[in-house]
C-alpha cells in the first residue's frame, strides 16, 4: 500500500458513497474504499489522517483555457494546472483558441505531451469543431480524438452557419464526442460588451440581449433533435436558455449544460464603473437569470458547474472597458464559491460533487469524477469551514482576474492528489504523518 | 464639487447649479472687450481628443485660453493607437508633463472614468462614445435657463437618435435633476432600452409629442445608422421625425428649438426651423464658451493641492 486516507468523510456520488472512512492507494490507482477501522501495516504505508475533513473524487473541469501554445504571458500549462490543483481540480478540459487554434492532432498532442511532462493533473484538450474556429470546414475530430481530445468546441467564436452545425452534430456521432456549443448569436450580440437592459443604456455600453444567448441554445437543440447528436450548452447565463434547456430535456431530446459560478453569484450590476474584471461572455446577466441559473442547478436543468477559467493579463484588463477581454480567471474560487450553494442550502453536498465530478465526466466519457476501486487515484480532501479572503495576489493562476476580490468565502481544498501523488496541500501541518 | 467632471448622471444637483450660476460671470468676461481672465494662469490643459470634433475642441480650447492657461492639444486618430501604446501609458506619459486638466473625448464609454483612476490631474468629458457629454448638457441648461428664466416644470422634448446620444444621455439626467418634465421622441429603435425610468414619456410620433412643448432638442442622425438598420433613410426620417415649421406651430408659441450641432438641414430639421425665431442655436455656442470656463475654474478649486 502506498498510502492510506483514513478518518476523512468521503463523499462520491458516482457510488452512491456518504459515510466516514479510508481510501487505499497503491500504484497510483485506488484499490479499496471502506467505512471500518483502518488497518495500517506500521513503517510501511504512509498515512494521511484526514479526520475533519471531506474526501471527494478530484474536481473535473469541462471548460477552461489554459492559453498555451500562443499566450503564454496570460496563462501556461504549467501555472494553469498549478492554479486547477489548487481549486481541487484533478482533471482539465482546455477549450481550443490558442494560437495555433487546436483545430489538428499537432496541436492536441503538444497540449497533451506539453501536460505530462509540466502539468499538475490530467488535462483533456478540446479541439476546435471547424478548421482555425472560422465556421467554414470541419476540422479533423477524428484524428483529433485519438490525439486526445475529449470533445469539441469553437467556444467564443460560435458556428454561425447552421448546416455546418448540423454536419458537426452528425459527423461527431461516430467518435462519441459532444459538441460543446457557446451559444451565442452574434449578429444580435453586435459587438456588445455587457448584458444589454437599463444598465447598459446608463453606461452607454453595447449590450447583448439575453436573447442571443437563448436563440442559440434553442436552434442547437432543434439541431440535436434533428440529428441526435450529443450536444452540450457551456455556460448558460440566462433564464431563458435555462427554459430552453429543461423543456428540451423534458421533450427526450439528449441535450446536457453546464454554468460558471459568476453566473449564480453575480449580476450585470459588478459591470458599474466600468469595471472589466466582471466583463465576461456571456454577460452577468440580471438576479432574475442568477435566480433561474440556481433553479436550473437545483432541478438538474443544468447537469455540471464549469469554471470558465480565462485568465488575462493585467494589461488585457487595465484598459477601456471596450478594448478589455473577456473572462475571469475562476479555478481558484470556483469550489468553494459553489460550495456557498450548499451553505445556503440550495444543493446537497452530494449534488454538488455530482455537478463537479461525474457528471461532467460522463459527458465526456472520462473514467475520472469517481472512487470507484481500480480507477486512478484522483482524491481532494477538503476543509468546508475554512473561511478565506479572495485576493487575487495570491493566485496561482497567472491570470488575476476575477470580481470576486475581497470576497469572504468559506471552504477550501486543503490537499489535491492526482494519479496517487500530492500536486497541491495547503500547508504542511496535514502532512506531518510521513508523506 | 469633486475634481472631475465624468458625467451628469453622478453629478449632485447643487454642483450643476454652482456650475450655471458660476457661468453666468463668466458670460460677462465674455461680453467685455478684452476677454480674457487670468484666473487659471500657470495651470496647463491637456485636450486629448480621439474622435474628430471641430466645436467641442475649438469651445474647449477657447474657454482654456481665455482663463490664461496654457493649452497643449494632442489629437490621436484612432490608427497610431492601433500601432501599440496603451491609453494607461498615454496618460501617464501626459500626465508626466505635469498637467491640471485633461479633457477627454473618445469613441469609448468610460474612458474619462478610467482614466480619472490613474490620474490626478482633473478630468473633464468631453464626450464618450454613447455615454455623456456632460458640458453640452451644461451649456444646453445654461441656455433654457437663461431663455425661459427657470427650468423646473418645462415641458423639453428631445427628439431624434436617443439611443447613440451621449447628448441627449446627458441632458435628460441633467435636466431631470433640474425638475423639468422631459419627453422623447424618436422612432423604437432609437428609443434604448430602460431610459423610460429616465423621463416622463415617450413618444413616436412626432405631431403629438411636440403638443405644448416648451423647449425642443433635435439630434443629429447619423447616416451610418441607416446602414445598421435604425431607419430607412433619411428622407424617411424626415418626412416621420424632421423638425418642420409646420409641426413646430403645435408647439408652445414662444418654444426654442436648440441642437448640439453639427446640424443636417433637412434631415432632423429643416432649414427653416433652424433660422427661424425660435431656434437658440448660436446661443448655444456663445454659452458653451462660458460654461466650459465656469467648469475649468470650478474643478481647479476642487483639486487637492500639491
């Protein structure tokens, strides 16, 4: 045995696991999961004594940017996985605008060698659905699956051409891999920058009516009942999409979602003063949407919480608010700005980890998000009442942008393990049994 | 009084009436022969343009000038921003020089806002993509004002591009602070959304809105709205929204009719109605003058001293 987590309260919706007990690792993947007393062979296995503290399968996050190759000045491999630990994350999908764009098995086999050799945990790229995201031609999925990608996705530039769409629908059955849709309609977006409503007109900001959003998500599920595709909905920020979605799924048609944690947190009201840390896309939308977003994740609507994490640079961001890019920077608040959810008594602890966990690793056809006996050992150990102050500073991530600077959050990962190994521990003290 | 001017919508009410009281002595130096004051002497103006304007510019310079401070002009076509420097980097380099006003116009709203951030120098809007143009309101009240006597309980029709009008942005809040009952008139897609809060009807129909108006705004339409499908054309606009004397006679008989300039004769208004006896058009400049020296003079006080 190689190490032992015993006394932690384990908690793995993909088993159906609620109770107080140990985990077993032995070459990296867990062999046993039990509820008794721990048998510990003395001086030969180490020990980490989780008493306290919640013991989850690894985070699995199904839409984030790690930005490299090509803008390595906002985030790497390297430091974005770093970040991903530190949130609790063990397993990382990286949407394909790079540059090069991952639109080939070239670029999807740099992201995965690249993650290997430098990374803190899995990482699953994305590749592009059309060639260089320009919604013209297919890109090569088929090669680009067996290179590693786990889905694919022209996240942030959506395929504007519905036949296309249609075709990306039907020719990524074979490969079993969704089709990740930023749904957005660009031509009514036009060039906005905020959610469009009284706001937007005090601000003299273009907005982008939560109809673009909603337009989208209902002609690509019109599309998945057409074709029977596997259709995925990043993002979903408004109360509209999350109708859309709940009556798609009520009507059989196969159809999964995903949100962010800003879009059950925060409204279009952090965009006053021009604010660009909460510039983003989709918008913050309005507490209406935010409240509908949280019904959406309560009744099972929307399946996964995603970070979204698209960290910048400092000078991406310190500039007019039209000229500011979009995204925030989300791995290391992510869990515990989900967690105020169940604080709050929305969601079970369960149904959070579900979201966080096996969901989206079913959707992706991953064998993560899970404890089960024999699988590798993906583990966070995480304190739920250690109280904490977002300060960007402290980021990991090289992006430090986020609108949640200075709020007091409560829960945090304390120790993320991945294939068997310790990648991130809050401090030492939890480490003093050998490891 | 705070020691920028950003915008009307944050503006207190009392710093508006400082600001139009204040203007009128100004008005005065304006009218003596020689006009010039040496109240800001010795303090330097930046006027950072990086739109294309002849009157703001020319009105702000003017104002600059006559209060005796030394005036630098930098006006940046928006290409050699695209060849690299950052407007944080522009600012502090302008700022460097050792300033006490920047006055800022730009095609991007809340640009003087973020630039207030980084700066200590005052910042004065002159205009911000479809945001404020917090001086034109000014000078807009200074002259109903001094037209009307008072402009608590008139009755302002501002009618035309409502939606892409940092004009008519900034003048309904001010006007609404100053407790006039404001009334817009325009086509819906010209109407943005949730500005009913800000005003006390609407109208789409010209012929009814202007009934028993005391003051009238028209707006310049801008033919690139045509392209992005805000109307048909402009002789469309015309014949539906153009200022006519004959839609003027429904008006009160001794209404002004006031624009901000540049005007299209014949598209918001007609060329009639522009010269007629109603129109306050040229006064409106003269007081631009006047108000954007009461404002100058009014944020250096308010600038913490060194």
């Amino acid at each position: 045995m190689d190490l032992i987590i015993r006394r932690g309260h384990i908690v793995d919706p993909s088993q159906g696991i609620d109770f107080i007990g140990s985990i077993y690792i032995e070459n990296g993947l867990i062999v046993k999961i039990e509820n008794t007393g721990t048998t510990v062979e003395p001086g030969i296995t180490r020990v980490l004594d989780a008493s306290g503290l919640y013991v989850f399968p690894g985070l699995v996050d199904m839409h984030a940017h790690l930005r490299e190759p090509g803008f390595e000045y906002k985030e790497t491999i390297k430091s974005g996985t770093s970040a991903a630990v530190k949130g609790g994350f063990t397993s990382v999908c990286c949407m394909p605008n790079t540059k090069p764009v991952n639109d080939n098995e070239t670029v999807a086999e740099f992201i995965v060698k690249k993650a290997l050799s430098e990374g803190f945990c899995n990482v699953f790229p994305i590749g592009a659905i059309t060639k260089r995201q320009e919604g013209v031609e297919l890109a090569e999925m088929g090669m680009m699956k067996d290179a590693g990608c786990v889905a694919f996705s022209d996240d942030g530039r959506p395929v504007t051409d519905s036949l296309l769409m249609r075709r990306a629908l039907e020719y990524s059955k074979v490969f079993s891999s969704p089709i990740i849709s930023h749904a957005e309609d660009l031509s009514l977006s036009n060039n906005g920058v905020m959610n469009e409503g009284y706001l937007s007109t005090t601000l003299g900001l273009r907005g982008i009516p939560a109809a673009s959003e909603v337009i989208a998500i209902k002609r690509d599920i019109e599309l998945a009942a057409l074709t029977g595709g596997r259709l995925h909905i990043a993002h979903c920020s408004t109360a509209g999409g999350v109708r859309a979605i709940r009556e798609a799924k009520r009507d059989g048609i196969y159809v999964t979602a995903e949100t962010c944690p800003h879009y059950f947190h925060l409204t279009e009201a952090e965009t006053g003063g021009y604010n660009t840390a909460a510039k983003v896309n989709p918008p913050l939308r309005t507490k209406k949407d935010v409240e509908a977003v949280r019904e959406g994740l309560i009744d099972g609507t929307i399946d996964v919480i995603a970070t979204d994490h698209a960290p910048h640079h400092r000078d991406d961001k310190l500039c007019e608010f039209d000229r500011a890019a979009f995204g925030i920077s989300g791995f290391e608040t992510a869990f515990s700005l989900s967690l105020a959810l169940v604080k709050g008594g929305l969601l079970t602890l369960n149904q959070l980890i579900e979201k966080m966990t096996i969901r989206p690793a079913q959707i992706l056809g991953l064998s993560k998000g899970s404890l089960r006996e024999g699988v590798e050992a993906d583990i966070v150990i995480a304190d739920l009442n250690k109280d904490f102050i977002v300060d960007p500073e402290q980021f990991v991530s090289k992006g430090k942008n986020t609108p949640f600077n200075g709020w007091r959050l409560s829960g945090m990962p304390v120790i993320t393990i991945c294939k068997g190994k310790v990648k991130y521990h809050l401090n030492n003290s939890l480490m003093a049994e050998g490891i | 009084m705070d020691k920028d001017l950003l915008d009307i919508k944050s503006a207190a009410t009392a710093d508006i009436e400082l600001i139009l009281n204040t203007a009128s002595s100004f008005k005065d130096v304006l009218s003596r022969d020689i006009k010039k004051v040496p109240t800001l002497r010795g303090k330097t103006a930046v006027n950072l343009f990086f739109e294309p304007s002849t009157r703001t510019k020319t009105s702000f310079e003017l104002a600059e000038k006559r209060l005796s401070t030394d005036v630098i002009n930098f006006v940046v076509p928006s290409s050699s921003v695209a060849k690299g420097e950052t407007l944080y980097d522009t600012i502090k380099t302008i700022e460097s020089y050792g300033i006490d006003f920047i006055i800022i116009r730009h095609q991007f709203s809340g640009v003087p806002h973020f630039i207030s951030r980084i700066s200590k120098a005052s910042v004065i809007n002159a205009g911000d993509g479809i945001n404020e143009h917090p001086t034109q309101a000014l000078l807009d009240a200074f002259t109903i004002k001094e037209q009307k006597g008072t402009i608590a309980g008139l009755k302002i029709a501002i009618v035309g591009d409502i939606s892409h009008s940092r004009v008519a942005k900034s003048n309904i809040y001010c006007l609404k602070k100053l407790g006039a009952d404001i009334r817009l008139i325009a086509p819906h897609t010209l109407i943005p959304t949730g500005i009913e809060n800000d005003v006390t009807e609407i109208y789409h129909d010209i012929e009814s809105g202007i009934a028993d108006i005391d003051v009238i705004m028209t707006l310049r339409i801008q033919q690139e709205r045509q392209s992005g499908g805000f109307f048909s054309s402009t002789d469309e606009y015309f014949k539906f929204w153009g200022l006519t004397l004959k839609r003027l006679g429904k008006a009160r008989p001794d209404v002004i009719v006031m624009h901000p300039g540049p005007m299209n004769r014949g598209v918001e208004i007609a060329s009639e109605v522009a010269d007629s006896r109603h129109s306050v058009i040229n006064t409106q400049v003269t007081n631009g003058l006047a108000v954007r020296m009461a404002v100058l003079y009014l944020l250096d006080s308010a600038r913490p001293r060194k």
